[in-house]
C-alpha cells in the first residue's frame, strides 16, 4: 500500500516506550506517562503552501525517528496496521 499525505501532513508509526527504567526497575502499564512519544516516520506529504503560494518544504524524511506531543496526532487503522497521523507541527525533536 502507498500513502501519499498531503499538505504537510505525516504517517508514524509508534514505537515502544522502555519498559523499564535505567537502574532496571521495570514500570506497570498503569504507570503515567507524561512524556513525548517516539515514532518513525512512514510516509511525508510536500509540504504547506505560504502566503506567497510558495511550497515549504518537510523538516522531516521517511525513516526519521521523531518525537512528538503525546496528544497531537490521531491514531487510525489501515489494512490491519495502526498508524499516527498528524501535521508536522506536532513534531518536537528528530531523533539522530
């Protein structure tokens, strides 16, 4: 399947959060958390057009593992597969 966003719209897909802490405690699913989440990069759209009707173009590839805000994009299913979509502006931090 090919997704083709558009605008400067984007497709992640999540990636796990560490279960377990740096010192080896291992966290329950109860536990909050409160922090961004992490996600690779799936599919890109062109970019938003300005005011000047000039494309700007994406801060961000495919394959780029980013962070972004916990409640910014929408999780929707396609073909089996749960996906996160959302703008570029919910992107915090590329991950290098």
């Amino acid at each position: 399947m090919n997704l083709k966003p558009l605008s400067n719209h984007l497709f992640l897909e999540g990636l796990e959060e560490e279960k377990k802490t740096k010192s080896g405690i291992v966290l329950p699913e109860t536990a909050e958390k409160e922090k961004p989440i992490r996600g690779k990069v799936v599919a890109v759209g062109p970019g938003k057009l300005n005011e000047k009707g000039e494309r700007v173009s994406m801060s961000v590839k495919v394959g780029d593992v980013v962070l972004f805000k916990k409640y910014g994009p929408d999780e929707i299913e396609i073909e089996g597969k749960k996906y996160l979509v959302g703008d570029e502006e919910d992107i915090l931090a590329i991950i290098e």
